[in-house]
C-alpha cells in the first residue's frame, strides 16, 4: 500500500515540476520578446529635457535629437538625408505626412528647447546636413568626369546631359568639421587646400553616402585635376578618400582618368603615356596605354578596389 501511494506521489511531484519548468520558461520568452520589442519598435515616453541636458551638443546632434521626435511617431521626411538617416533603425515607420496632433506636452517643450540651443549655434557650427544639401544628390542619375567638365545624366532628363561649370567652394567650417583639413594655416604663402561641391550619392546596400568634390590646391603644380570621392556615414564621420578622376604627371609620364558613377557603381578610364628611354638611344619609345577599371566598394573595410577589365 505505501508503496503504491509512494509511486503516486511521485508521479505527482513530476507533473508538478514539468508545469513549474514550463511556466518558468514562458515568463523568460516574454521577458525576451518584450525587451527586443522595446528597443526595437515600442515608443517609450518622452522624458523631459533641460538646457544642461543640451549645453554640449553640436549643431549635428541637436538637428537629430529635435527630427527623431517627429520620426518616432512615424514621419515621413521631405528632407532625404533625414528620410535615409532614420531608415537605419528598426522602430522607424514612415507613414504620416503631419504628426503634430500626436506630439505629448513633453514633446513641444523639448521642441522648444532643441530650437533654442540650435539659435544660439547659429554662424558657430554646422550640420552634416547642411553640408549634403551643397551636393546635388546624383543617387538615381549618372555623372561623367572629364577633365574640366562635369556632366549629369538625370535618368528622367528629357534633354540629354547638363554640364556643371560652376562649383561652389566649401565653407573652411566645413573643412575643418568634416574634412579634418586644418584652415588656419593655409593661408599665408598660398598654401592651402579646397573643396568644391560636384555630387552626392547614397551606396547601395549600405549606411553610407559619397560627396564627390574637386580639389584646388595653392601653390598650383604644372599639372593637377583631381576629383576626390569621399566616404562618410550618415552621421558625418569620414571613412574614406579615394581619387576618383584626375591628371596627373608630366612630361615624359603623364596620366589622364576620367569617372562615371552610374546608380552608384564606378567606372574609371585611364589613358597613360609615357616615354620609355633603352640605353644608347637617341630618342625614347613613346608608349600610350588605355583600360578601364571596376571600382567596388567594402562597406565593411570602408575602402575601395579597383578592377581592371
């Protein structure tokens, strides 16, 4: 008899541990599904702001700071860079033209206290933004370096090509900012070095966009053409440089590139010459060699490749 009662009691406290188990384990599921929902996609409520809160920010974080209230409630941006600087995150749901109405109390303040941090910036710094607006945005276009000439091919232009003639130097703000080019000593005896905004595109697949730029350098060598492409993230950090088209050399050794970025693939032109002088001669065997390069980009090494066809 005891035995028997000893087998049921048993059995007994074997349900009662698989239910405690199973119970245990589906508080932990929902634990987990609900942190990752939070971090994700759940709008948490807006804690209120103060001006020590904002004292040492840059104009960079206040503009993100102040857009990613609108973006929270599902914004949609006007503004690309922002449209493509919000779509990094998960919890970003475009949907609405106007989410005023749903801004809280806490919201508007904080609104109000980002506007006025960012005006007392105002002339003292820049935003990454700003800067990216001096570029036309060739994302959906293609672009052809040519020495001196610049041409876009929008890919809804009806009338063929436009040519860029006039490029717009970059504030020394910028440069500084951004380019990590040191302007205060540049100056005196002509040395200095400046970027002209040409284009911008966004690189498929990844976070990051291009500005393609044409450098001017003073005292100017007896021959220089370069258009650099720079690499950043959709924060402003700088991840690359790399030359794009230019002339470069001289007499005797001479290098001519022209580029084409198409949707954001690059394509580069090379015409090299130069002399090749064999002991005892007279005069050099002339020499003129033309090939195209693929350019890729590693989005993970933020470096470029180039391919020879």
């Amino acid at each position: 008899m005891n035995s028997k009662n000893n087998y049921f009691n048993l059995i007994g406290l074997a349900v009662m541990i698989l239910f405690l188990s199973a119970c245990s384990n589906n508080n932990q599921s929902d634990s987990e599904n609900t942190s990752n929902h939070d971090s994700n996609t759940e709008i948490s409520a807006p804690e209120a702001l103060t001006q020590e809160d904002l004292i040492d920010k840059d104009a960079d974080e206040l503009l993100i700071m102040r857009n990613e209230i609108f973006a929270r409630h599902g914004y949609q941006f006007k503004n690309n860079f922002l449209a493509h600087y919000f779509a990094q995150f998960d919890w970003y749901k475009p949907q609405y033209d106007n989410v005023d109405e749903k801004l809280s109390e806490t919201e508007k303040k904080n609104l109000e206290l980002i506007i006025d941090a960012e005006n007392k910036l105002k002339g003292k710094d820049v935003t990454f933004e700003s800067l990216v607006s001096k570029f036309k945005d060739i994302s959906n276009s293609s672009i052809y370096l040519n020495g001196e000439e610049v041409f876009i091919q929008a890919s809804d232009m009806a009338n063929g090509e436009i040519e860029i003639s006039q490029h717009e130097f970059l504030d020394n703000i910028y440069l500084k900012k951004y380019f990590d080019i040191n302007t205060d000593e540049m100056e005196e005896g002509c040395f200095f070095q400046r970027q002209s905004s040409i284009g911008m595109f966004y690189i498929p697949e990844t976070n990051d966009l291009a500005l393609i730029c044409y450098e001017t350098i003073c005292p100017v060598p007896a021959v220089y053409l370069e258009y650099p492409i720079f690499v950043f993230d959709l924060d402003g950090n700088m991840h690359s440089k790399f030359r794009l088209a230019y002339d470069d050399g001289g007499a005797g050794d001479f290098t001519h590139t022209e580029a084409k970025v198409e949707n954001g693939i690059i394509t580069k032109y090379i015409e090299h010459k130069w002399d090749e002088w064999k002991e005892g001669a007279n005069e050099p065997i002339f020499h003129n060699e033309e090939y195209t390069l693929k350019v890729v980009y590693d989005s993970k090494t933020h470096t470029f490749s180039e391919h020879r066809d």
